[in-house]
C-alpha cells in the first residue's frame, strides 16, 4: 500500500506541473492583468504604472516570470535555483544549499500585490475559518444525507421517500445567494433577530479571530467564545447544508436501493439474517463503496471553502479571499489560492481511491 | 387486514374441509391453493395462481415449466420472501412441518428461513455478498440458527465447504466471492444452505447460469448431498433433462398453476397434458437428429389477458370447445397423478385416444 501511494503521488507531480502552468496562463489572458486596479484610477501615471511593473518583475518575458514563480529560475542558476535552498544545519555544521529560495517550489507564494503581505500567510490566516464552517456543513450534510438517504432507499416510495426527493430538488435548484439572503432577512433581521447578519464574531466583544487577543479570550472564556462563534455559524451552514445535501442523499439513496436489490441481498435474507442487518451490514457495506468515493472528492471544499456563501455572510475564509483577490486584481493571491485548491483535489482523489481499495476487496493495489 | 388474513379467517369461520396440517405425518411440506400476486402499474400480475403440491420428508420433487410460469414466485412464497408491495400472498396455506408458515410471525418465519428451509439461487456470481469473505458468509447463517461460537461456526463452515467438494477449505473460508469461479461459488452456497441441516432445500435453477460440464456436476453434488443428508428437495428448472436425473416427483406448471404432477417416469414417459407433451418436444432427442425442434406453437398469454378457461388452450393443438371452462387437476390413474386437462375427463375417450397417440410418438421420440 505505501509503494501504491508513493508512486502515485509522484505521479501527482507532473499533474501539479500542468494545472500551474494551465492556471498561469488562464490568468494571463483574462482581461486586466496585475496592473487592473490602475485602470480607473486617472491620477495613476504611466510612468508609475511602469514603475511598478518593474518592482513585481513584470516587465519580464512572460516564460520568465513563470519560471520564476515556480521557483526554477531565480538568483540562482538556472534549474539549480529548483534545488532545495537556503542553509542547513547538521551536527553544528553549517552546510549552504546550491538552490535559490523563491518560488513555490521553496514554499514561496509570492506576495500580495494588495497589502504586500506573503501568499502564504494571507492563506494560513483564511484557512481556519473556512475549515470551521465547511467542516460543520460538511459534516452535518454527510450524515443527514446517510440517514435520509437510507431511510429513503429502505421506505422507497413512500411518504418520507418522496418529500426527500422534493425537498433535494427544491435545495438543489435554490441558488446559494438567494437563500443566504432570504435567511438573513428571516432570522437575523427586526423582528426575530436571532442570528447575527454576518461575519465570524461579534466585533468589540470579541476580539478578531484568529489573533493573540482571540485566544486570550478564548482561554479565558471558552463558553462565551464558542457560542458567539456558533450563532454566526448557524446560518451559513443551514445555507450549505440546504444547498449541498441533495447531490449526497440522491447519491446515498441510489446506492442503497441498488444494493438492496442485489442477489446477494437475497441470499441473506434467504438465510435468516434480519431485516435490519440485510440494510446496515449486507447493503450498507456495499452501499459506502461508491459513496466514499463520492465523499472523498468533496474533501477540497473543505479548503476552499464555498466562495459565495462566504461573501453573503463575509466569513473571513478561503472563499471570499479569492473573491476579494479577484476583484483587486491580486494576481498572487489568486495564484496561491488555485494552486493550493488543485494540490487538495488531486491528494482528494488519491485518498478516494486509497480508501476504495480498503473497502472493497475486488479492487487490489497495482 | 390484509386479503390473506381474511382468506384465513374465511376459512376458519366455515370449517373448511382440507384446512389444518396434513393428516399424513410423513408429509413435509404441503402448499395449498397458494395465490401470489403483484400489483403493477398496469394490474394484477397473477403470478401464482392456485398452486397446490407436497413434499414429503427426504422427498424431493422436480418444479418445471417456462420462463414467467410463476415458478419462483411459488418458491418465494413459502420462503415469504415476495417483496410487499407490489407483491401479496394474497391466498393459500403453506404447511411445513405441522404449521401454516403463512400465519408465522416475521421472527418465527425468520428463524424458518436458513434454519428449516434453505434456499439457492440461480446466480452463484452475484448470489455471495462481494465485501465478505467466504467464511464469514456461511458462519453468519450458522450463528443466526445456532448457539454456537465464533470459532465453531467458522469449523463448521469449513466443514460444509469439505461436503460439497471444495479443495483446501480451511483456505477458501479466508477467500473473497470474487477469487472463486462460477461453479465453485455455487458450492458455496449450497454449502451455506446446508449449514444449518435444513429440513427442506429450494434450489431454484441452480445450474442454469453454469456452463454444462459444472452444471453436471453440480447436479451431482446436489443429489450427493439430498441422498446423505436426508433433506427433501424442491428443485425449480426449465430443463426437464435436470430433473429426470434428481427428482422423484414432478409438477409442471403453466401461467401461475400444476397443470400436471406425477413421478417423474410417469409424466416424462406418459404426458397426460398436452402442454408437457410440448415440453418434451422441445428437447432434443436421439430419433430427432437432424431435424428441427419443434417449439410450443405460440406465446405465453399476457398476464393481463388470460384467456378463459384452460390457460394453454390458445397454444393446444387438441383444444375444443369444453377448454373455455377451467379444468380441475384430474386425478389420472392412480393416485397422485394429476392433470388439468379436459382430455382425461371421463367422458372424453375418443379425443384422448389421438392424443395418446401423439404424446407417445413424442416420448419414443426423446427416449430414442
Ligand atoms: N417483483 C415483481 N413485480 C411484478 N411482477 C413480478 C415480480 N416478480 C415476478 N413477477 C411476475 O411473476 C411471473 C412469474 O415470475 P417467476 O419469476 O416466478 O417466473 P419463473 O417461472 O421463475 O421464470 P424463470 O424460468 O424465468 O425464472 C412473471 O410473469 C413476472 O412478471
Ligand atoms: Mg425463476
């Protein structure tokens, strides 16, 4: 098994490789480029604009400046800068590294073109947010959609069976902005005000996240903190939950039912095995086949977070980062933030498939 | 109430002559006007229309007919395994060993299922469940019957494997379905049912999806264990060349009903019913070497539009006016010999005189 992933995650590399350079260029030729945000500004001279070109390294060729953020050509020469840098340290000797050390190659995202901060630190100040919130959805659709979507393959066509399926096609078909927003005039605005309009904490009792002072307050009122993060939570999880819980249910629900009407299905209760351990060990256990899969891949968003309900209900995480990048034109934040989604949806599929040959003994390690 | 619930409380009320367990106490199984139908979007799918039939203790008997007759439907049923709805058991007893299993609770009928009666399928390949091991597959069933433990359960399953014939059992309960053959799988399963020493084995089409050298020997096996284990057999097939080899009674079945039971040399060498007549017909024989088979004329009737009456008459080649009224299985003979043709009816020797003649042509004809 560990031969298994380790070929495949080389195999990864040349993939990884692609997607940089696909998304390198896709960015090049969408309209605007690094120096968009001076478009509609007339106070913006050219000479400032060329000025800045030089700064970011701009006014180079363009293959130079990808092989440059790949972190192959740098101060360094060329192909010897993709050599790990920097100094090392062995036994109190000090030993210099032959390579360069920028690029993504050494870890470097470059930095952003907005507030001149590292990739790399605007990511890892995101991440956690955005982990709480599609986590808690994520987790919470899993099992409602498992429950509901056994029961409905279990109960099929009955009463349950069919408001599922209405209540997946209504979910399914409301767009994720419009149900933010409806919620947010239901539960958050005059009367019922249940629920805060936004963000992550309450601005002025709680101090931002993620900071010194956050977890001070944290550690000093853990019950306090927890609940202030858990009312901002509640609506922006309903809306993911709402929204992605169909795909998961139809797909729970398709599963079960194929698998209860297999043979072997048959065989068992043919045997004497009870009902109830015919639906949770015989179908259940061949059900999870193509659902883990299924559930495997859905590990990126996890990272990425979901970019529009971010927005509506300005959760500091991934999703609205890469919108805010967008919209400044903060060309190496958007290039961290694909990239990084990429590396997450190719290491998905290798745990998919890992986790595949674990459960289902026809399929072998080759 | 469900319509089966009544029928029985019906009969209960009326005293009803023929209700209550068999009177002979070597009678094992005895299924009695069993009424099994499916409630489709287009109807009522008669699939099991009155069937009647008994297996005595260590008996075995052959169930043949054509594709759509109803004949897993009857097995079913008394394994009470039509699925509800669209299916219903919608009349009819099914004694087995002294007690109606139709009145059973689902717990009791549970403990029935792989206990007293077990049953294999006609797909070996998809009949294991692919995510277990062989092993765990047949201790399951021992364990669900049995007060034993998980390692006399896993003994007893090597165990049964050893009885039908698989090579280095102790190897094969580690081995998934998928690393075993066709043939092979299907000796599991048989193993699987005789796991817990059933007082009755179904076997429907047990080795129609096999090739024909397994298909023998698999047949084999069967017989093997029917003869050293003692368990009656109900053995479901089209093929009447199976059965002639395995079983000591038959009963042919057409459109959800016994149109003719006997033993086995009776109905194969002295079809009574023109429709068994077809079917050994259709088999290829010695003298028909070279010559094409001749098929029953004809379909099938629809479900939904049964013809009134005998239901082979639009295919007969002997039909007459008196086939529009249903016939009775006719006692034939001695006892036991029965057939749902109007052509054995007292009155009818000269119709019956052509059609012997006939039948006998056909039965020289396989025979050789
Ligand atoms: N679940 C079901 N829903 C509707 N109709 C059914 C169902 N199961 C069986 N039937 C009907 O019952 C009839 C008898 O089917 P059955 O499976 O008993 O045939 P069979 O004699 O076993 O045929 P074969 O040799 O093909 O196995 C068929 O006409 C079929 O359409
Ligand atoms: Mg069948």
């Amino acid at each position: 098994m560990i031969k298994y992933i380790i070929r495949r995650a080389l195999q990864a590399i040349p993939v990884l490789l692609g997607i940089s350079l696909v998304t390198y260029f896709i960015l090049l030729i969408a309209p605007g480029g690094p120096t968009g945000r001076f478009a509609q500004n007339p106070n913006i001279t050219a000479a400032q604009i060329e000025a800045f070109k030089r700064r970011w390294g701009l006014d180079q060729p363009i293959p130079i400046q990808y092989c440059r953020w790949l972190g192959v050509c740098g101060d360094k020469p060329f192909l010897i800068n993709a050599l790990p840098g920097g100094t090392f340290e062995l036994a109190g000797l000090k030993i210099d590294l032959p390579g360069g050390d920028n690029g993504i190659l050494h870890g470097d995202f470059g930095y952003s073109i907005t507030d001149g901060r590292p990739v790399v630190d605007v990511i890892a100040e995101r991440l956690p947010p955005t982990l709480i919130l599609s986590g808690t959805a994520w987790v919470i659709w899993i099992i409602i959609a498992f429950l509901a979507g056994m029961y409905a393959a279990v109960r099929c066509y009955s009463l349950f069976d069919s408001a599922l399926t209405i209540f997946n096609y209504v979910g399914f078909s409301l767009p994720t902005f419009w149900l933010g927003i409806v919620l947010i005039q239901l539960f958050s605005a005059p009367p019922l005000k249940w629920f805060p309009v936004g963000g992550m904490w309450t601005t002025r009792t709680v101090p931002p996240f993620g900071t010194e002072r956050y977890w001070d307050f944290f550690w000093a009122q853990p019950f306090t903190a927890l609940y202030d993060l858990g009312t901002h939570l509640v609506l922006p999880v309903v809306t993911l939950v709402v929204v992605n819980i169909a795909f998961d249910s139809r797909f729970v629900r398709a599963s079960m039912l194929d698998a209860l009407g297999q043979d072997f299905v048959k065989t068992a209760r043919a045997k004497g095995v009870p009902e109830r351990r015919v639906v949770f060990k015989h179908a259940l256990r061949n059900a999870m086949l193509p659902v883990v899969t299924n559930i495997g891949l859905e590990i990126p968003f996890l990272f990425t977070g979901a970019v529009v309900t971010e927005t509506i209900f300005s959760w500091p995480g991934m999703g609205r980062e890469f919108i805010n990048a967008v919209g400044h034109f903060d060309y190496p934040v958007l290039m961290g933030i694909l990239l990084i989604t990429s590396v997450f949806v190719v290491f998905a599929n290798l745990l998919a498939d890992v986790v595949y040959v674990i459960v289902d003994p026809r399929v072998k390690f080759d | 109430m469900s319509r089966l619930e009544a029928a029985q409380e019906r009969r209960a009320e009326a005293g009803v002559p023929g209700s209550g367990p068999p009177q002979a106490s070597d009678v094992l199984l005895e299924v009695r006007n069993l009424r099994t139908y499916f409630h489709v979007m287009d109807g009522t799918v008669r699939a099991v229309d009155g069937v009647d039939f008994k297996i005595n203790r260590g008996g075995t008997l052959g169930l043949v007919g054509e594709s759509g007759c109803g004949k897993s439907v009857t097995a079913h049923a008394i394994m009470r395994l039509i699925e509800t709805p669209p299916g219903e058991i919608a009349e009819g007893e099914i004694w087995f060993d002294g007690r109606d299993l139709l009145t059973l609770s689902d717990e009791e009928m549970r403990e029935i299922r792989g206990g007293d009666i077990a049953m294999i399928f006609q797909e070996p390949m998809t009949s294991l469940n692919p995510v277990f091991t062989v092993g765990d597959q047949i201790s399951e069933a021992v364990r669900l019957h049995q007060k034993v433990s998980a390692r006399e359960a896993r003994d007893r399953a090597i165990e049964s494997l050893r009885l039908v014939g698989l090579s280095a059992p102790e190897r094969r309960v580690r081995q998934y379905p998928h690393e075993l053959s066709g043939g092979m799988r299907q000796r599991v399963l048989i193993a699987m049912a005789l796991s817990c020493s059933p007082k009755l084995l179904i076997a429907d089409e047990p080795t129609t999806a096999l090739d024909v050298t397994i298909q023998a020997q698999i047949l084999e096996l069967i017989n093997d264990v029917q003869a050293q284990t003692g368990t009656a057999l109900l053995l479901i097939t089209h093929d009447l060349a199976v059965v002639a080899e395995t079983v000591q009674t038959l009963a042919v079945m057409y459109a959800g009903r016994i149109v003719e039971t006997g033993s086995v040399e009776e109905v194969l060498l002295n079809p009574r019913m023109p429709y068994t007549q077809g079917l050994l017909n259709s088999i290829p024989g010695e003298k028909k070497r070279g010559k094409a088979l001749s098929a029953i004329e004809g379909v099938v009737p629809s479900p939904f539009r049964m013809p009134p009456g005998c239901k082979f008459q639009p295919r007969c080649p002997h039909q007459w006016e008196r086939c529009t009224m249903e016939p009775d299985l006719l006692e034939v003979g001695r006892s036991e010999r029965r057939a749902r043709c109007w052509l054995q009816a007292p009155g009818e020797i000269e119709r019956r005189r052509t059609y012997d003649l006939a039948a006998a042509a056909t039965v020289r004809d396989v025979i050789g």
